[in-house]
C-alpha cells in the first residue's frame, strides 16, 4: 500500500501556466493544485488517499495495495476532470497499472492501448511488453474511460443475465446470414438481410435507451477526445509538467494514437500505432460505414489461409482433403458448409450454453480468426468437426463470449462519442440502408466476409443515442510532429488493412515512418518476427527506420504434429534453435503480447 518507492517518478509542481497544450485554461490550475496535493502527500510520506477530503481531487492518484495490482506493477487510479471544459462536471478516475523501468535513468512513461475499443489496459503492463518497448521506460497501461475499472463505467444492462438474454439468438450474437455469397445478384439475399436490419435496429433502439435511462449524462464522457486529454493530464503528472506524451496502441488504439498527434502534436514524443483503423472514415462517417473500409485485405488473406492450408496437408489441416489441393475447392467446400447452415443451423445441445450455429456465426468466427494465425490449425480442426460430424460445437464455443467482469455497451460508449450524428432525419439509416451497405461491402471487397463484421466489432446504433459528448475530434488530421511517428502494417490484415497505414502517412507525409510487416495477421505481433520487434524497439531507443521498410514473416501457419509435439517441449522448428537467447525472449514476448491483443479485444 502506499505510494510506490518512486525516486524516478517527477511531478514537480510549477506556478508557470501550461502553454503547451491547447485545453481549457482553467485546467492548469486543477493540474497545478492537484500535483501540490501530489507532491505534498509525498513529502509527508502518505499516501494521497489518506489525507482527509483528497480522496477524489482532480490530479491526485490513489495506489491501490499490491496484492490487487498485477505481479510487478503498482496499481491505482488518478483523478482526471470529467470533463475538460467545464469543471463543474465533476471528477472521473483512470484506473492505472504501471510497470516501471528497470533501467535507469529511465526516459519517461509510455501509454498503453490495445484497442476494442472497449479493451482493458491495464493488463499490458507487463515484462513481455518492456522487452518489446525498452527497459528503461515505465509502461503505463490504463482503462479508458467507460471501461473496466475507470469511473464512470459504461453499465446500461442491470445485470450479465439481463445482457445475455437480450442478445442471445439475436442478429447481434449469430450475425447477419448471407443465403448464399456464391450469386450476389439474387435478389432474396438482400430481401433477407433487409428482414436481420430490422431486428438490428430495434435491437440498437432498445440498447440505446436502456444507456439513457441507466447512464444519464454519464454516457457523455466516454470519447476518444476525452481519451487523448486523460494522457496529457497523466503525463503531465507522472514525468512532469512539460514532459512529451509517449504512446503504443494497437488497432482502435491507431484511432486514439491518431487522435492523440492531431489533437495535440506539440505535446507528443514517442507514438508507435500498429493494426491501422482509418481515423478520416472513422470520425466522418457513421458506424455502418465502417466495414466496406476495414475489409480491404479480407479476401488476400483468406487465400492465403487456405493456399497455406493446402500446402500443409489434411493430417495438419484437415480442411483439406489432399497435400497441394486447389485452393478453390477448399474455399467452396467451406461455401457449401455455410450455405447449408443456412437451411439448416446446426444444433449446440452441449456448448458452453445450449444454443445453435447459423451461417452468420460460423462466418464471423472464420473472419475472427484470420487475424489470429496462431490459432489457425485449431480453427481448421473446429470448421473440420462441424463439416464432417454436422457438430457446431467448437465453432460456437470460439466466439466471442461476453464474460460476467466485461459484458456491457462499453464499445459503442466510445463509438458513439467519435462518430458523426446524423445530420438530418434523412440520414438516419434505415434495414434497407443497413442491408444496401452490406451488399456493397460484400459486392465490391469481401465477397465472403462483407456482412461478417457485426460479431466481432459490435458497432451500430448510435443515431439512437442519447446525448453528444463536450468534444468530437474531426481533424484535421495532418500534423507536423518533432519526432516522426510509426505506422505498422501487415501487408495480410484482415480488419485492419494496409491502405489505412498508408493513408495516415501520405496525411503526414514528414511526420511518419511506415513499416510493413510481409505476412498475416491482426497487428504486427499476430506473426511475430524479429525484423519488426527490433525496428519498434530502436524506435523507441530514438532510430528512426527508413519508411517503407518490409519485414518478411516466417511462421509455420499449420505445424504437424510433429512440430506440436516440439513446441510442447519448448521448442519450435530448427529455425528457432538457432536463434540466441535473447532473440528467442524477444519473439516469444512478442507472441505472448499479440495473444493478449486478442483475447482483451475479443473480452476473455
Ligand atoms: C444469379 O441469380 C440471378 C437472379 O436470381 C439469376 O438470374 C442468375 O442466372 C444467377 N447466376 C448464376 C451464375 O447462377
Ligand atoms: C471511407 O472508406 C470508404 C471505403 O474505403 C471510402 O469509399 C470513403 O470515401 C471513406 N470515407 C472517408 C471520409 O474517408
Ligand atoms: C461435439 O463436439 C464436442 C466437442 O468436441 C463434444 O464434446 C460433443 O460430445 C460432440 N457431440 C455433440 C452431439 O455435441
Ligand atoms: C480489469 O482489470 C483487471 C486489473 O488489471 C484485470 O485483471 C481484468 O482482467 C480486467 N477486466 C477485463 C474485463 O479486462
Ligand atoms: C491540414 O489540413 C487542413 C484541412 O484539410 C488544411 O486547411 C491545412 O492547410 C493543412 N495543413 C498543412 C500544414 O498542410
Ligand atoms: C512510405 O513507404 C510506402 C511503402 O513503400 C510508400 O507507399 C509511401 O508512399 C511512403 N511514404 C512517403 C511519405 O514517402
């Protein structure tokens, strides 16, 4: 308990006003207060909390005793203005989780994101993660607002009961079902999906009030802009008053990476974003707009899972039925399966709950697990058991379930905040819009996946939502920053694709270093490879790489058994034997933190 034993940590307190950002001018003040309450409770020794009425004063932290903080870190939370232009709104409270730097002088705290939104952070501050970044920084992961332990959080159902039986065997738990993708121009797969918008959108209507009633005014605070001020604030506390805001984020986190250089280029030091969501697409057009954008490497990649799956043979991947079979008949065989599932949804008796399988399900599971290659010989076994003994139940049980510590709205409370309201009541997307746009996505970027979004990106709705937040960032989105920013994208992302990274760096021509990693996967540690692992960590050392640098990837996609057998035994193929020590820790770090990615994105 207490306060940690924190000689490296500054927060000199200062009357000099704060030039450096653009935020409210009343602001400083409740900095400059709030770190002389920081900094006297230091010199008397006592924790902030302590100290009588203090408890939730704007700039203070309270650290939480270590038995509740993750191994290794020191945990707690740090009172932050609700909101930033208007004081009477009140406090709110970032929950933290810092891992220190091991080697000093360290050079200043790195924030932590790994997208959703709606994803913990506080999970990220780990060992694996310093090996990636730099020991010598202290890595600071953190809940954002609405989520996890951050007040206030995002809480529209009473219940995890109330939030299962509202969305079970509903559109937004099985997707929408697509009755054949093999001939778009039939004219019952658009009446179909117009009949699934419709239970969508009253389904959204329904979320939304439920958030009115139970949020209030609560649900205003919950953007990406609001994000961006919490890590100024934090950083202004924890390495001092004029110390640059340093940043890693992945996925959503390249939203709010974005968001954080544009918004506030003057104050920004060190930003690594990798897994690139467009921010233009992202703040200018409402959420259902955002797939036919997101899906533009989908089908690239999918042929490479299934080349890779024919090259390996049924014995590793038994979607195939012979060593070197035409990747076509792989992928119509799948065709087949779905459109049986169509007619007929496989029945779940013993999954983790009893349910079924429609088609709009076991496609959004394929598309969730395109990002994560590490998981794509299981994926084959799961789609292999429902083919050829008609039992859903490892399909099933591999979709995202809501867990009872994280199950609410907390995604659309950040979405709803970033994305453009309807303009007039014309704008306001009907089933038909819905189903048109899902064509179109389907028709003109994924024929497979084109209406498989909804499952693992719960987006929608938020023309029913209740109130507007103080500030929606828009752009521009062209700032010139001191130090370049990084941009990482895989050439093989299939919801966050490589023309998204390109387009923040042809905005910021000067200010960005793109790095392309050659290969597969959500987010650069999908596959991890050291090329990548080392240009990120010089990066953060202060070497920038030259832009364009390709990093190729090499990765056994579907081991046999023998190989299983091997990285049972810690070890993995007869390249990593030759790797040394240190380059084997850097490539497993990496692999631990892409897992980590995807299970707090995914809620597990
Ligand atoms: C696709 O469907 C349309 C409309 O039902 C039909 O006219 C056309 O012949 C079909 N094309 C193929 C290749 O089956
Ligand atoms: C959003 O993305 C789509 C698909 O790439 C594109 O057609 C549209 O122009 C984009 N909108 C903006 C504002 O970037
Ligand atoms: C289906 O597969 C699961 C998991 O492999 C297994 O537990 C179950 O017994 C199988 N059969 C049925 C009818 O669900
Ligand atoms: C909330 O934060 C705690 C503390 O870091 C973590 O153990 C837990 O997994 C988080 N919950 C979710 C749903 O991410
Ligand atoms: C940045 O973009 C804005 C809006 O598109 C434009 O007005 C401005 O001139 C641009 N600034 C630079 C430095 O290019
Ligand atoms: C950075 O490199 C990529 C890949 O070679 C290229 O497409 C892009 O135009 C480059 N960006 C700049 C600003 O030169």
């Amino acid at each position: 308990m207490g306060l940690p034993n924190d000689d490296v940590y500054k927060s000199s307190a200062t009357k000099d006003e704060r030039r450096a950002t653009k935020g409210p001018k009343w602001l400083h003040k409740l900095v400059v207060a709030g770190l002389l309450i920081f900094a006297a409770s230091r010199l008397l020794s006592l924790p902030c909390w302590s100290r009588h009425g203090s408890e939730r004063k704007v700039g203070t932290v309270k650290w939480s005793p270590s038995s509740e903080c993750n191994p290794g870190t020191i945990c707690g939370s740090v009172f932050v203005p609700k909101d930033y232009f208007n004081p009477e709104a009140g406090t709110a409270s970032v929950a933290i989780s810092v891992y220190k730097a091991t080697k000093l002088p360290k050079k200043g705290t790195v924030f932590l994101n790994p997208g959703g939104p709606g994803g913990s952070g506080t999970r990220l501050a780990a060992p694996e993660f310093a090996n990636l970044i730099g020991d010598d920084w202290d890595l600071l992961g953190f809940d954002p607002r609405g989520i996890n332990k951050t007040e206030p959080q995002v809480q529209c159902f009473d219940t995890f009961s109330d939030f299962s039986m509202f969305n079970a065997n509903t559109v937004l738990e099985q997707g929408f079902t697509v009755a054949s993708s093999r001939n778009l121009s039939d004219p019952e797969i658009e009446k179909q999906l117009v009949e699934q918008a419709r239970q969508f959108l009253v389904l959204k209507k329904s979320q939304a009030q439920l958030c009115a009633k139970n949020m209030g005014d609560d649900l205003r605070y919950m953007g990406t802009a609001n994000v961006v001020r919490d890590m100024d604030f934090m950083a202004q506390i924890f390495d001092g008053k004029d110390a640059k805001i340093n940043y890693w984020g992945a996925s959503y986190g390249s939203i709010l990476g974005a968001y954080l250089v544009n918004m506030l280029p003057h104050r920004v030091g060190f930003v690594t974003i990798d897994g690139i969501a467009d921010p233009v697409n992202w703040s200018t057009e409402p959420s259902h707009k955002w797939p036919i954008n997101w899906l533009a490497s989908t089908e690239k990649t999918y042929r490479f899972y299934l080349e890779t799956c024919s090259r390996a043979g049924p014995e590793a991947c038994p979607l195939a039925q012979y060593t070197d079979e035409p990747y076509e008949a792989i992928e119509s065989r799948l065709e087949t399966f779905f459109d049986s599932l169509v007619v007929t949804p496989l029945p779940v008796p013993f999954g983790s709950r009893p349910a079924y399988l429609t088609s709009g399900a076991a496609r959004a599971l394929l598309l969730i697990l395109l990002q994560r290659p590490i998981r794509w010989s299981e994926s084959a076994h799961a789609f292999a058991q429902a083919m050829n003994s008609a039992n859903g139940t490892l399909i099933f049980d591999a979709l995202p379930r809501p867990s009872k510590s994280s199950y609410d709205l907390v995604r659309l409370g950040v979405t709803c905040m970033d994305s453009p309201p309807p303009s007039s009541p014309k704008e306001v997307p009907t089933p038909e819009d819905l189903a048109a746009e899902l064509m179109k996505t389907m028709r003109e970027v994924s024929p497979h996946f084109g209406a498989s979004v909804s499952v693992g990106e719960p987006d929608g709705g938020c023309q029913y939502w209740p109130v507007k937040g103080p500030e929606r960032f828009a752009g521009p989105w062209n700032a010139s920053l001191e130090w370049p920013m990084l941009i990482v994208s895989n050439t093989m992302d299939p919801i966050t694709p490589i023309q998204s990274g390109l387009r923040i760096n042809s905005l910021m021509p000067d200010s960005s270093r793109l790095i392309i990693q050659d290969g597969p996967g959500h987010c650069s540690p999908a596959t991890p490879t050291l090329c990548t692992i080392n240009l990120v960590r010089n990066y953060f050392a202060g070497i920038l790489p030259e832009n364009g640098t390709m990093c190729g990837t090499e990765f056994d996609y579907f081991p046999d058994s023998s190989a299983k057998l091997e990285m049972e035994m810690g070890q993995s193929g007869d390249e990593v034997q030759t790797l040394s020590a240190e380059d084997r820790k850097m490539l497993e770090s990496a692999r631990v933190v892409g897992e980590m990615l995807q299970d707090i994105r995914q809620g597990s």
